[in-house]
C-alpha cells in the first residue's frame, strides 16, 4: 500500500512539474516600454529678487516654467523634467535687477535676463540654475 502511494505521489509530482515548463516554455514575451525617470530642477538664490524660468524642449516642444523664489538655498528643488537628452532653450527673467546668472554651462553678469538655446540639461547634474550678486 507505502508502494503504490508513492508510486502515485511520484507520478502526480512528475505530472506537475512537466506541465509547469510547458507553461513556462511557452508563454509569451511581453514588450515593455520605459519611461524616463524625472530628475530635480535645482536652484540657488542669493538676491532678494526672484527669477522666472522657462525652459522649452526643443525636441518635442513641451514647456516648463518655474520660479526662484528670493534668498534660495543650494539645492533648491524647483521643479521636475525627463531625464534625458532633448535639447532645450533655457530663459531667465529677474523679478528686480541686474544679476549673475548661471545655468549649467552657461552665464551671464549683471543681467536682468539670460536666454540660451542649445542646452541638453536633462540630467541631474545639468539642471542646475544659479543666481547670485
């Protein structure tokens, strides 16, 4: 009787497991698309005025606008955009006077205004606006 439950213990088993890698075997595969993840806009703003940004992808053509408030920490999250390599036409407005203006690679001195096409800033690294004098 120990024999034969077993014997159909071992059977029921094999069955199970052989239909487990048909499954597996032949299923089929899915395409998944990824989205970009968003990275951190950041900013310092070491004057009493406060700046207006907006940056436009060139690429697709998406805008976004955000603002520096005055006396701004390094570091300050403004905003979010994809993480990626569309190029953008970053301009800066100043609320009040003339300042130093900073972004990624790009800068002016003593400007109420800073406009600069050309700019892939969509990494973490990029996005970096600064504001000082």
């Amino acid at each position: 009787m120990k024999r034969v439950i077993l014997i159909l213990t071992a059977m029921i088993g094999f069955v199970i497991l052989n239909s487990s890698f048909t499954a597996i075997s032949s299923a089929k595969h899915k395409t998944i698309k990824t989205k970009f993840a968003n990275i951190d806009v950041t900013a310092t703003n070491s004057t009493s005025d406060g700046v207006y940004v907006r940056l436009e992808n060139n690429t697709s053509g998406g805008v976004y606008s955000f603002f520096i408030p005055p006396n701004s920490p390094s570091g300050t999250v403004i905003g979010q955009i994809p993480e990626n390599g569309d190029i953008y036409t970053v301009k800066l407005t100043s609320t009040g006077g003339a300042h130093d203006m900073w972004v990624y690679w790009e800068h002016q001195s003593h400007v109420t205004g800073l406009s600069v096409s050309g700019m892939a800033i969509g990494c973490s690294s990029c996005a970096r606006i600064n504001i000082f004098n």
